[in-house]
C-alpha cells in the first residue's frame, strides 16, 4: 500500500521576521544616519543577504524612507493617544516629552535622539523626498500641539490673551531641542529640567 505524502504548501514561507527585521534596520539607521549605513551594515543587522533584502524592501532608500514613515505613523499615534486624555494641559505636555526621551535616552543603550531628526536632516538637503517627510512629520506634531492649545485655551487652561498657534511653535522648538540634545549627550537630569521650564512657560507658569 502506497501512502500519499502531505501536499507540500504553494510559495516558499518566509524565513524572516518583517518588523523585527524593520526595526534592526532602522535602528542600524537610527545609530549611524543613511549615508554612513551601507548594504552590509543592513544585512548584519536584519540577518538577510543582499537580496533578499532587494526582494523584501527595494533597495536602500526606498527602505529609509518607508523607516521614516513608519516612524512617523507611530509618533502620530503616541501623540495622539497623549493628547485625547482627559487630563490637565501641563500633565499631558510633561507625559508626551517624557514619552519622547524614553526613546531618546533609551535604558541600557546609547543616547541616540529622535530617529528622524537625527538622520533626516543631512538627508533633507539633496533629497526631497527625504526633506518632504520630514517636513510633514514635524508640521504633524506642531498641528496636533496647537489643537490641543486651542482646546485648552477654549476649556480655560490658558490665559485669555495666550496665542496657541505661537504656543505650539514653542512647544515644537522644545521638543527639536530635546531631541539634539539627548543626541549630544546631555544628561536626563538637564533635560527634565528643561522639559519643566517649557512646560511652564506655555502653560502660563500654572504647570511644570
């Protein structure tokens, strides 16, 4: 008697993780910018040769730039779930910028800012596509901090003559200033510190 052997399954599985290889992508971004970071370093760091890496994600900055998207969807995200709280103006302004430097001082590793401001600024320069993210994800956050200025001025949280729109290019100015100072090595301490006085000033001193 003949037995039938298990059909085998059509297209052959994948032998990799994509976000997880994403992420060691990114991250391999994130530590030495786009330039410095060659096709090697990328297949060091996700484990995949070269092409298969063409196969999964295009080649270098086609995966660069879906990084920074990525990157962008989730801070939007973060964003987002920090300011549709219910809670005071100056508690939601301290937990986003505390939210910010636990990725930018991350525990157990290297202070590394703020992935897209770190490597797409250089970048920006010569490509526009690269400069067009960029400036939509930081348009994204000052849009978001002025709605949540304005909802705060309308609720009373601010002073009647505060300006949200000057008040959320403050805030935004903050949040750069955090990002290339973890990246230059400021310590947490003098950064919270930071992060206390501007959230005071854009609270009106009733914060921080």
């Amino acid at each position: 008697m003949v037995q039938n052997k298990p059909a085998r399954p059509r297209g052959r599985p994948r032998a990799y993780d994509a976000d997880q290889a994403l992420a060691r992508a990114r991250d391999a971004f994130w530590q030495a910018g786009f330039s410095a970071t060659s096709l090697d370093d990328l297949s060091a760091a996700t484990g995949m040769n070269r092409p298969s890496l063409y196969a999964a994600f295009g080649d270098k900055q086609r995966l660069y730039l879906e990084l920074l998207r990525r990157y962008t969807a989730a801070s939007d995200q973060a964003i987002a779930r920090e300011f549709e709280r219910d809670q005071p103006l100056a508690k939601a302004l301290t937990r986003f910028y505390q939210l910010a430097l636990s990725m930018y001082l991350p525990q157990g590793g290297p202070a590394r800012g703020c992935f897209l401001i770190g490597t797409a600024l250089t970048e920006a320069v010569d490509d526009p596509q690269v400069r067009e993210q960029l400036g939509a994800s930081l348009d994204g956050f000052r849009r978001a901090l002025e709605l949540r200025l304005k909802r705060a001025h309308d609720e009373g949280e601010l002073d009647r003559d505060a300006d949200p729109v000057a008040l959320a290019e403050i805030g935004s100015a903050v949040l750069h200033s955090l990002a290339v100072r973890a990246r230059a090595g400021d310590s947490r301490t003098a950064l919270n510190t930071l992060v206390k006085s501007a959230v005071r000033l854009i609270c009106g001193g009733k914060g921080g």
